[in-house]
C-alpha cells in the first residue's frame, strides 16, 4: 500500500482518496493529488496546547499567569484574547492583553 501525503492544511496523516482527490476527514480539506509537494511545505499550522487548529481571528484563552516583559505586568490565567493573527513561528501568535499587543506561546493558551 502506498503512503499518502499529509495534510497540507492541518497536517493530519489521515487522508485517504476518492477518486482523483485527496481529503483529509479532520478539516474536510480536499487536493489534488498532483499537486506540487513543495508549496504544501510552505503552510504553518498554529496549534494551541489541546492540538486544535488556530486561525486568524481566533479567541483563546491563557492557561498559566505570563509575565509579560517590558510590559511590567502579568497576563493572568482565564484571560480572554480576542481577534488574535498569526505569527511565521507556528508556536507563537499575537493578541492584545490588557490593550497591549504582545507576543503569546500557543503552549500556554486554549481555544475558546
């Protein structure tokens, strides 16, 4: 049997074929299977710390007290961080805590 490419959207292993397409069943993404390989590598896919997809726009939460430095506050736990965009890093994101703009690790937040 061969091996089927992963996701290039959310990376999942699961995809399987119909047809002359590819589709994975955890985002309901469908490609070609001739699609050049090399641009599927380019995608970044945020995750938060449950594995679930982030996207632009997203509300997450922070689970842990961050010290925000520079800032000389600290980002309490249950905070909500609306309308967050997506960093190049897929283990960081931006959003806006207490009206200033900081950098979060997607470790230490869930979607809400």
């Amino acid at each position: 049997m061969e091996e089927l490419p992963k996701c290039p959207k959310c990376g999942s292993e699961y995809t399987y074929e119909d047809g002359a397409l590819l589709i994975c069943p955890e985002c309901a993404h469908e490609w070609s299977g001739t699609q050049n390989e090399e641009n599927s590598e380019d995608i970044v896919v945020h995750r938060d710390t449950n594995g679930v997809i982030l996207s632009a726009g997203d509300t997450v939460t922070i689970i842990k007290d961050l010290n925000v430095k520079g800032a000389g506050f600290t980002a309490k736990r249950g905070t909500a961080v609306r309308n967050i965009s997506l960093a190049s890093n897929p283990e960081q994101i931006e959003g806006r805590v207490n009206g200033v703009k900081i950098v979060l690790l997607t470790c230490f937040l869930k979607k809400s």
